[in-house]
C-alpha cells in the first residue's frame, strides 16, 4: 500500500496546539470521494457541550470581547507601520517553527515570492488580531485546504473565474446559495449569508456539484477579502440560513468540507448566525461545530422558528431581513449575486479600470442615488443632520453661490460621497462634485422652504420621531457650527431624515 499523501497528514505541531487548533481539527483527507471532504470524525459531542465548553475556556476579557464583535461594537486594531513590520517578522518565524507543513513546503518550493508577499501575509495576520502564531497555523491549513481542493498546479496562484473551466462558469450562475449584502451593518463588517436549501437542492441534482460549490465558495470567499482592505480589518458576518433544510445523503459532507474551507480563509469571523426551523438539523450543526475553534464558536448563535421569528432575531443584532436574499415565496433573489459576478469579470479583464472603484459602501459614506434602497444607512442620518444643522446659514446668506462652495468644500473634506459607476454593474466611485453640489443645494431648498412656510415643523417633528423611533447607531458623526460657514467636526443625529432635509433616500433630484 502506498504512503499516505503528505496533503493528507495531521498538522501536529505546538504552534497549532498553542494557536488553540487541535490536531484532530487541523485534517484533510485527501481521499477520491465525490464530496472531497474526506472522512467524517465520529463520536462528536453535543453542539450545547461544545459552545458552553468554549465559553467556558475563555477568560472574562475574551467572553467581553466575543459579545463585543457579535453585537458589533468592538474596537478593531489600531494599525502602525512598526507593529506591520514586527508582526510579519514573527510570522515567519512561527512559520519556520512548524515541522509538519507539506503544503506550504510545496509552495515554497514553487514560488516563494507568494507565500512571502507582504499583502498575503497581512491578510492573515489581520484575520488573527495580529497573534502570529495563530496566523501561522491559519496559512498552513490554508494552503493545506486550498491543495486538497485546486491541485498542486493551482496552489501559489490567484483563482480566477477562467480556472473554473465551462462548467465551473456555468455553476457560478446557478448556484447562488452564497451572497453578500451590497452594503455593511453598523461595524463596517461585509454581511455573508447562505441559503442552506439551495446548496441541497444542487447536491441532491448532481452529486458532483458538492465538490464544485465547495471551489465556488472558495473563490467567492477570496474575492471578497484578498483586495478589501476594510473587510480584513474589520472581518465579517455569517448567517447560514437553514429553513427548510433537510438531512440528507452527501449534506453532511458536503457541511464538512464547507467547515473546513471557512476556518483556513484569512478573514475573521465577527459573528456566526445559523437559523433553522426544526431541530432535525442538529446534526449538521453538531458536525459544523466540532469542525470550528473555540473563538468562531463563542460568536455562534442559533434561532429556531420560521422566517419571522428568525429574521427578528437576526434584528436584534443589528442585521436587516433585507440582508436575507429570498422572495416572499422562499426563491433565491438573483439580482445581487449576478451582479457579483460582472464585477468579478471586470476586475479579472482590466483591474486597471477597477483600482479606484467601491465595491461596498461603509456606514459613513454618503450616496447620491435616486430611488429608495439603503434607506437606512448611517451615513445618509448624519448628512441629514449636516443639513438640517446648516439650512439657518443658507437662508440667511447673501451670496448662496459661495456659501455652496464652502459647504461642499467641507463637506466632501469630513465623508465620502459616492455615486454609482457607469458601468452600472454594482460598483461605486467617488461622487463628482456637481452631484455633491447638486444633492446638498437641493436638500437646502427644500428644507428652507418647509421651514417658511411651518417654521417649528421640523424641530416638532424631529421631536416626535425620537419618541416613536428607538436610536439608531451610526459610526458617523456629522456636526456643523451653525453660526460658521465650514464644518467643524461630525454628531450623530439618527433623526434627521426625511422630517429634516426633506430628500428620500438620497435622492439627488
């Protein structure tokens, strides 16, 4: 009998142990099956177990910071060249202190320069806080999963939607069980979710298509961190929605194999949120849970119920039920994930074009677009506030011209206007200056005109909405002097909205 593959050995090694992965966690068994997920373990605890165990191995501080991220609230590192530099160094340090790493050896062999490059090493290192210990364990089990499900061929190069080959094209259309919100929740985190009954419905139809969505959920992944600088600072959230899911033949690996991709990729898990309508699952989630360490699963959440009670749920965590890509009749919305993919087309055509351009907005920016989406994003409160806070000035001025130049000026000095992209395929780009000029002078007119005819019917009405509304957190503070023509720092005011400025939703007409 043949040697066991080196890609198929354990990663027993003490910077694993002390990185908190355990050897029984760190496998991928490389056999020929149709799911590629290798052996599933057995004997696994209950999933109550397992969370209150790794709650319970935490120290008060860590539990602090665990309700801290999932809650959204938590302070991300602060960034100095020196600790870049050092922690890089430590790296590779850690990295040459792990015996067992046939992958990455395998990589080094083929090119150094991509297991060494500055950015590919950061991206890991921001996924771990910076602990290079940890983020040495993570780069070997990335590099171990990454050859276990692309080859030796594919391991030190960038996948691309070419690599997917006709059928692998084609399934980047059909399976659209993977999706991110166009917009981030209130941290600045990237919001993720997964339709648990669409990834069944493609295995149930052809068996192979678990390995396929295995290698989309791959690339999808690694698009959405390797060029985000913000989402690999600030992470991101998960929600794995499971109503309607049923355990059947291949969904448990098929759940294995997707576990084991997820704790390899450089990007940090703020909170795992898994929704499901019967408690028939369970199984799956125990699988899910024992394939994860202690700090993913100190930031799992379940909800059992239906699609209201779960999308409530999901509120009280700040997230939106629009986040959740479903019709009224429970079909997969296409619109996001499609555009996903004209943007993924046109940055692997010409990435030249694409090098200043948004693919999502953070709370802060403003956006100047018609129609009434993102109605509820920070930024556009506090540019109402903006407004509101500088409509005594404006009415007041005897040259409007110049005072609009000076409020644009500052304005555009303090956040980022963004509008869409001519290529109308869901990307941003800095707003031009006569849109900004145009959105705040028409956001001006109205308010001054409201405020002509019912002077005090704004200040009532900003009053009666903060009765009725609960506050809303915004990671924007828009506050201007109003006895001065520039802005001085930015205040939150969440009540400002339409009762102020008058505009719905950052309309710009």
């Amino acid at each position: 009998m043949s040697s066991q593959p080196p890609r198929d050995r354990y990663l027993r090694n003490s910077v694993a142990t002390n990185a908190g992965i355990g050897a029984d966690r760190t496998s991928i068994n490389g056999n020929n099956n149709s799911s590629h997920a290798g052996s599933l373990p057995e004997d696994i605890p209950g999933v109550d177990k397992m969370l209150s165990d790794a709650m319970k191995d935490m120290s008060t501080n860590e539990r602090d910071k665990a309700y801290e991220e999932i809650h959204g609230v938590a302070e991300i590192v602060h960034e100095t060249d020196d600790l870049i530099v050092r922690s890089v160094s430590q790296l590779k340090e850690c990295l040459h202190g792990i015996s067992v790493k046939p992958a990455f050896d395998l990589a080094w062999k083929q090119n150094q320069d991509y297991v060494t490059d500055h950015d590919f090493c950061l991206m890991f290192l921001r996924a771990d806080c910076f602990d290079a210990a940890k983020a040495a364990a993570r780069m070997v089990q990335f590099l171990e999963v990454k050859l276990s499900i692309w080859g030796e061929d594919k391991l030190t190069t960038r996948i691309t939607m070419s690599d997917f080959g006709p059928s692998g094209v084609k399934a980047l259309h059909t399976i659209k069980s993977m999706q991110a919100c166009p917009y981030r929740d209130r941290a600045g985190r990237l919001i993720v979710v997964s339709i648990d009954k669409d990834h069944q419905e493609h295995i149930q139809n052809d068996p192979d298509d678990a390995y396929l969505d295995g290698r989309v959920f791959w690339y999808f992944a690694m698009s959405l961190v390797a060029d985000d600088e913000e989402t690999q600072k600030k992470g991101l959230v998960f929600i794995a929605y499971a109503l309607g899911l049923e355990v059947a033949d291949g969904i448990r690996e098929f759940f294995w194999l997707h576990t084991r991709i997820g704790i390899a990729l450089p990007v940090r898990v703020g909170a795992f949120h898994y929704c499901m309508d019967k408690l028939a699952v369970q199984p799956i989630i125990q699988l899910m849970a024992f394939g994860m360490d202690r700090k993913i699963l100190s930031r799992m959440r379940l909800f059992v119920g239906g699609d209201v009670e779960c999308q409530y749920h999901l509120t009280t965590y700040g997230i939106s039920p629009d986040c959740i890509p479903l019709t009224s009749t429970n079909k997969v919305k296409a619109a996001h994930i499609d555009a996903w993919i004209k943007r993924r087309k046109r940055v692997e055509s010409d990435p030249e074009s694409c090098r200043d351009l948004i693919e999502f907005p953070s709370m802060n920016d403003v956006l100047v677009v018609t129609g009434n989406d993102l109605v509820q994003r920070g930024g556009y409160d506090s540019y109402c506030m903006f407004v509101e806070s500088r409509v005594e000035a404006y009415m007041n001025a005897r040259n409007k011209e110049q005072f609009l130049d000076g409020l644009v000026a500052s304005a555009t000095s303090l956040t980022r206007f963004l509008e869409r992209d001519e290529a109308e395929d869901g990307f941003w780009r800095l707003a031009r200056p006569a849109a900004v000029r145009s959105k705040i002078c028409n956001s001006l007119r109205r308010l001054a005109t409201k405020r002509r005819k019912q002077p005090h019917a704004v200040q009532e009405g900003t009053r009666r909405r903060a009765v009725l509304d609960p506050p809303v957190e915004t990671d924007v503070n828009i506050h201007v002097n109003a006895g001065s023509s520039t802005a001085t720092n930015l205040e939150r005011n969440p009540y400002a909205e339409r009762n102020g400025c008058g505009c719905r939703c950052f309309s710009s007409s």
